[in-house]
C-alpha cells in the first residue's frame, strides 16, 4: 500500500527522534510493529480493532479518493473480486453518500 505525504513527514519525525535518542532501533521498536501497534491501542483504549484492519480501512481512503477499484486492486494485491469486495468499508458516511447521489440523479430524472 502506498502512505501519504502525511505519514511520511511522521515517520521522518519519528526517525529523527529515535536516531537522536540512539540504540540503533527502527522508529524505536523493540519487538515488532505488530507488537507496538496492539500497545498503543491498549494504551488509548481502543478494543475490538486488529492490525489487519487497517488493509480495508487502506482500501476503503483509496477508493473514496477516487481511484478505480482495478487500481485499488493492483496496489493492495487482490486478483479475485469477491475477496476484495470483503475489505469495502460499508458506514454512516458512505449511505449518505448514497442518498445524496440518488437524490441529485432524481432531480435529473
């Protein structure tokens, strides 16, 4: 998956405070990024959320920002439809979206 502008500048950050601090560690993680993930939920009290998530919550941003689900596909390494279709994030916003889009093609019709 790709990252953001966003994230890379936080990454640089955090590269730049861990060199500093030293020890030789990637982004200062002692075990592994799954590891330090699951804690900083625990650590904000985020229940209920795997680090596998975040794959259709990827897919779901690069969709919405307008790229074709063909493309989505390629980046995020999915060959089969059906499997891909499961990592589509379904919430509050996207049925607003829906109404929205029905009502607008409604006026038209």
């Amino acid at each position: 998956m790709p990252i953001s502008s966003r994230l890379i500048k936080e990454l640089e950050a955090l590269k730049k405070e861990t060199s500093e601090t030293g020890g030789g560690l990637v982004f200062g993680i002692h075990s592994s990024a799954k590891k330090s993930f699951y804690a900083a939920l625990a650590a904000a009290g985020i229940t209920d959320f795997r680090f596998h998530d975040l794959r259709g919550t990827g897919i779901t941003r690069l969709l919405r920002a307008g790229m074709s689900a063909p493309e989505v596909m390629k980046i995020s390494g999915h060959t089969q439809n059906k499997t891909f279709l499961r990592y589509i994030k379904v919430d509050d916003d996207t049925v607003e979206r829906a109404r929205n889009a029905l009502d607008n093609y409604l006026v038209n019709f």
